[in-house]
C-alpha cells in the first residue's frame, strides 16, 4: 500500500515537472503546457517550447490535471495558444474584440461594448 501511494506521487511531480528548467525557443515534444512564471505560460507547439503571456489577474496556474492561463488582459500582438485560434476575447477597455489568428492576437472589430459568456464573445457596436 505505501509503495503505491510513493509511485502515485511521483508521477503526479514528474507531470508538474515537465516544464522545469525549459525556456522559450528550447526544442520539445509533441504538445502540452507549462507555467514558466506567475504571469507566463509557455506551449509546445511545432517542437518549440514558445511564450504565451497571461495578463490576467489569475497569471498563470497549474492543477493535476491542467494549465490555466488568463489571457483577459492580454493585448493585440501577443502570443496565443493553440487552443485558443480562431476564438475571440475582449480587449481589456471592452471597446474591441480581439480574435487569435496564426498564434498572434489581432485586433478584429471596434465596439462600443464587449462582453463574454462562456466562450461567446458580443461586440455591441
């Protein structure tokens, strides 16, 4: 019973882990997400361990099972993840949407009012 408890330990650490001592521009495998410090999060995407801020008031975070980065404050040229093309965020003053396109966010449409629920962005023009 100790013995399974020790080996369920260790592979929840070496999950945590993984992202340990990586760098942006740093070769890596297949997908997946690391936090590399409090406010940035770094993706491995095409081989490449690459940066994607997250300017929210949450930063970056992980969990057993995941890596939560709050983009609500992010800005137009930043880094998006792969997960996120094609979906849509409000700038942070809510007068425009900003769409990930490519890996980069840009800016897609001025509004007088932005809101977001759950993953539907609503640009009141």
């Amino acid at each position: 019973m100790i013995r399974s408890f020790l080996v369920a330990v260790s592979v929840v650490g070496s999950f945590l882990l993984a992202g340990c001592g990586q760098s942006a521009g740093d070769n890596c495998e297949g997908s997946g997400f690391v936090c590399q410090e409090d406010v940035l999060a770094l993706e491995c995407r095409g081989g490449v361990w690459r940066e994607l801020p997250c300017r929210g008031p949450l930063g970056c975070r992980e969990t057993d099972d995941a890596v939560r980065c709050d983009t609500s404050n992010n800005r137009v040229g930043d880094a998006c993840a792969s997960t996120a093309e094609g979906r849509g965020l409000c700038r942070a003053d809510g007068l425009a949407v900003l769409e990930c396109r490519q890996g980069v966010l840009e800016e897609t449409a001025s509004c007088a009012a932005c809101t977001v629920n759950g993953d539907q962005v609503t640009c009141q023009p």
